[in-house]
C-alpha cells in the first residue's frame, strides 16, 4: 500500500464516519419543509463517481453498516440500498466518465430519490406499515430538492477524500477546466469556421 492510498483510506474514513455521525446527531434533529434531509446517499454516490464501482459499492456497504449499527435497525436494509448506489454511480464513472458540473446534483437527487423510495419498500417488505402516499411522493420530491442542492458540496468534500488516489489526470474538475481552456483557445482561432465554432460552442455544456 503506497502512501497515496493509505491517506485516501484515512481520508475516507474521516469523511465516512463524520457523515454518518453528522446525519444521525445533527440532520435528523431538523425538518424542512417536513424532510429530513439525507447527507450519506449523496455522499456515498459522490465518492462512486470519483473513485468507481468497487470503491462506492465499499463506501456504501460500509456507511449502510454504520447507519445500522447505530439505529440498531433491521441490519443490511442501508447497506444494501446505499452499496447498489455507489456501486452504479461508480459504474456512470467507468462508463462514461461524466465531468459535466451538474452531473453530481442530477446523481445526488437521483440517490436521495432511490433511497428514499427503495428504504420504503424494505420496511413494507418486512412488516412495516404502507406509508401514506401523499406523505411518500412529497418525501420523494423534496428529498430530490435537498439531493440536488446538497450535491455540489457534499461532492467537494468527496473529491478532497478522493484526491490523493485519483490526482490530478483523475479529477474531473481539473479535467472540465483543462476542456474549457482548450475549447476556450479552438474558438478564439480565427483560422476555424463559423460551422465548426458553432459546433464546438455546443460540445462545451456537455459531458
């Protein structure tokens, strides 16, 4: 293990275990808008997509552990939910390495959504009251709202996690910023024509 990794698995832990301790001590004291907002999801995902598949599936069985653990909850309920989301948000990154800047509030809303939703059907799967449907779709939609909000921080303190194992070829936010100087300098040389500016003015929003 190089020096690299092993201040990334400090890192992680670090951000791992105070997100998870922030959620349960802080945010659950708090309701907005009648919503708790959920922090781990949106974390979990943000480090899937910085560091892969097999590094947010690990961050997410890891978080959903200690979220159990701690509530003394039907044990693998969280872990299994929040594995799937690091695990396909890790996949978004091998697939298709995304760096366009918001990519972390559309998968951030999408995981708080998933989460959400998916928690619901386990505790109906095992015994628990049908929630109201009214109650559910609002939960749904604001948890979607704080997902995408919350996103872009949440993601900055993933990346700092993240840095010392991607460095700055991994970092997309490097890599978004190196694309727009480029396509930045391509636009501005009067050798290229009106078409082809077009064309590349309409690449710079997207992935």
């Amino acid at each position: 293990m190089d020096a690299n990794q092993l201040s990334t698995y400090w890192r992680l832990a670090l951000v791992v275990g105070g997100g998870v301790l922030i959620q349960l001590a802080v945010i659950t004291q708090f309701r907005f808008f009648g919503v708790v907002p959920d922090i781990v999801p949106v974390l979990v995902v943000s480090i899937g997509l910085l560091g892969g598949s097999t590094t947010g599936a690990t961050t997410g069985f890891i978080a959903g552990f200690l979220i159990d653990l701690t509530l003394v909850q039907t044990m693998g309920v969280s872990s299994l939910l929040l594995t799937i989301g690091g695990y396909f948000a890790g996949r978004l990154r091998e697939l298709y390495d995304p760096v366009h800047p918001l990519t972390s509030s559309a998968v951030g809303a999408s995981a708080a959504v998933f989460f959400t939703v998916g928690f619901g059907i386990m505790q109906f799967s095992l015994g628990q009251p049908a929630p109201d449907p009214i109650a559910m779709l609002w939960q749904v939609l604001m948890s979607a709202l704080w997902g995408a909000l919350l996103a872009p921080l949440i993601f900055r303190v993933a990346r700092w996690a993240m840095l010392p194992s991607i460095g700055r070829e991994g970092d997309p936010v490097r890599r978004r910023r190196r694309a727009e100087i480029k396509s930045q300098s391509v636009l501005s040389d009067p050798t290229i024509d009106a078409r082809r500016r077009r064309k590349l003015s309409r690449r710079r929003g997207g992935f």
